[in-house]
C-alpha cells in the first residue's frame, strides 16, 4: 500500500451517472453540495450539506440516484480554487 493514499469506505450506493460513493465523497444537486459520512451513533450512511454540517440525514438510494459525485473531501481541500470559497 503506497502512504499517501487514503483507504475509503464503499457505500454500495451509486450516483445518477452510476459512479461509486465512498465515504467523504462531495455530492450535488444543482449548486448545493453536500458530503457522505458513516455515522458512528446511528450504524449507518449518512449526508448533511456542506456548509451546515449540524443537521444530517440518511443517505439512502433514492437521494444517491438523484446526486452528482463531485469529488472526494480529501480531493476538495487540494484544490486551490476550492480554498477561496
């Protein structure tokens, strides 16, 4: 295993194009973004907006169908555009 990968949890859940989803993944619906989190307390797949984290909800197949992956939470922090936002 090389050192500077990450190893992610698979959700079993694909997004409108048929991508995988893993955990941290960066999702959308239209400009709103939003990330995919196990969620320890609850046993299971969660998602909350991006910019207001406080407030999740199960990330189930229905709202994964209707996503867009955008890119990996890791992935978002390297780029330097993101970082003005």
């Amino acid at each position: 295993m090389k050192k500077d990968h990450i190893l992610l949890q698979f959700t079993g859940l694909l997004d409108k194009d048929g991508e995988e989803i893993y955990d941290q993944d960066i999702l959308t619906i239209s400009m709103e973004r939003y990330i995919v989190f196990w969620n320890e307390n609850q046993n299971g797949w969660y998602y909350s907006a991006l910019k207001s984290r406080h407030s999740f909800s199960p990330f189930l197949e229905k709202q994964a169908t209707i996503m867009k992956r955008f890119c990996n939470n890791f992935e978002l922090a390297e780029r330097p555009e993101e970082k003005k936002r």
